[in-house]
C-alpha cells in the first residue's frame, strides 16, 4: 500500500507513487519505465464518468506544465512522459494532473529523487535488434586512419582542456570500392556535451580518394539499418547513450548522411516489417 512518499516496487523499473493529496476519480498509480520510456499508470474508480476516451492531460510539476495524451484502458489511465521529465520529478515538491482542463490528482513528490535514481539502472534497453550494432574500439583496423583523420579534433581538444581525448573508431564496407570510417574521441562532458564523446563519420569512393567527413554528432551509440539505403548506402541509426528512446534514423543524400524526417523514418520501419 502506497504512504506518503515515493516507494519502489518489489521489481522492475517501477516506482509506486503515494496516496494522492487531492483526487476526484484518480485512487493512486505507478510510474515506470520500459525500454527507456517513462510513463504513468493512474488508476481510475470503476464508476468514474469522467475519463471515457483518450484525451489530453496536462502534467504539472511545481507550476510547470507538460501538455500530453492521455489514454484510458479498463481501470487505467497511461500518460507517456519525456525522458527529460526525470529531473523536474525528482527535484520538484508537487506532482499534478489535469485532463480536459479539469484537475484530477494531486501526488507528493517526497522520496522521488531516491526512487527514480533506484529504479532508472532497471529500465530496460530499447530493442535495437532490428539494425546491425556498429562497435567501435581502441584496438580496430581502421584506428590507423582514424588517428589522421581526427588529428585536428584532437589537437583542438588538447588545446582546450590540456589533455589528450580517447580514440576508438570501426570501419564499414559499403561495396566493393567504397568504405566508411567512424571514429569517436572521448574525454569530457564539458567540451564535448552529456556524453563526453563526438562522432564523426569518414566515406570514400575508392582507395586511391581521399576521405570525406559524411556525418558528425555528440557520441552515439551507432547502428547500419540493412533494410534501407540509397544508392548502396545504408541508412544509420543513431540512439542517445544513457536515456535515449527514440532511435535518430540518417540517410545518404548523395554527398553525405542528413537526418530524416521522424514520420519519414516511422514508415520506412513499417514498410520494412512488411516486406
């Protein structure tokens, strides 16, 4: 039974939340993780009038408010979150809901920072299983070109911070001529953003070209999607490390790989489930 505060769950990635401080329909609920989507789980009375479609909610943490969706399965209100929720959860004092314009709950939020902190390490990974995982390394073939071909990002993180970064890097065969390189330097958050890391990405037509920078960003975790590509080109998918749920989907424009549209990506999946 839920007390006053924030309690875990005897498993999973799940916190109970407490007995609400004020409510008109809503008895209590969860909120958990799945495949690094956050979401609550309100439970509504049986009898209740009030929520009988999907609608919109507004999520309010110490008067800021989060416009969402609201869904109603029997006895259960879901309400999907941002990962970038987390923090206003665990450093805020209030937790409210508010469907249709109409407030419907109000939850404490004592003992939040203890349990997500808890319960976050559980979540499970999202399922990239449907792409090829790109492993980049200190040891690969290809770290002899990618020292090159980073040397001035290096030298230009060395003059910053006085220290020298982290190499790793993996190489792609596209066809029987054309090749790509990725290479990450790692060494810290301040320069380089969240993940301490940039990734680049190098291509060439053939041996005897030079190589082109095709692709950059914060570090990522990297995937080739083998179902798409354009002219030989696989597409890339891009996941953010340590919270990301929405994979980032990239493809070749025929000089080098700009991010697709997020509906654009979202079709192609389905076109390829169903091929």
């Amino acid at each position: 039974m839920a007390g006053d505060r924030w309690e875990e769950a005897g498993s999973g990635a799940v916190a109970i939340l407490p007995v609400p401080l004020k409510a008109t329909n809503i008895t209590g609920g969860s909120f958990s993780c799945a495949e690094q989507r956050w979401s609550f789980r309100l439970r509504v009375e049986a009898t209740s009038a009030t929520l009988l479609h999907e609608t919109d909610v507004v999520v309010t943490v110490d008067g800021v408010d989060l416009p969402a969706k609201a869904s109603l399965s029997p006895g259960v209100v879901t309400i999907a979150i941002p990962f970038q929720m987390l923090e206003p959860l665990k450093a805020g004092n209030r937790l409210s809901f508010a469907f249709g314009g109409e407030p419907a709950a109000v939850f404490s939020l004592r003992g939040s920072r203890a349990v997500l902190d808890a319960i976050a390490p559980r979540c499970s990974a999202v399922d990239m299983s449907a792409y090829q995982s790109v492993a980049l390394s200190e040891t690969d073939q290809s770290i002899g070109t990618a020292t090159k071909l980073m040397a001035d990002e290096a030298a230009l993180f060395s003059e910053a911070t006085g220290k020298q970064p982290l190499l790793s890097a993996a190489s792609v065969k596209v066809a029987q001529d054309a090749e790509m390189v990725f290479a990450s330097l790692c060494g810290s958050s301040r320069y380089y953003g969240e993940s301490g890391c940039t990734l680049s990405g190098f291509a060439r037509q053939g041996a005897s070209e030079d190589w082109r920078e095709v692709y950059n960003s914060e570090g990522m975790a990297l995937y080739l999607d083998p179902k798409t590509s354009a002219d030989g080109w696989p597409d890339l998918v891009t996941l953010v490390q340590g919270g990301g749920a929405e994979p980032s989907h990239w493809m070749w424009n025929g000089l080098a790989y700009e991010i697709r549209e997020p509906a654009i990506a979202k079709d192609a999946e389905l076109r390829g489930a169903v091929q």
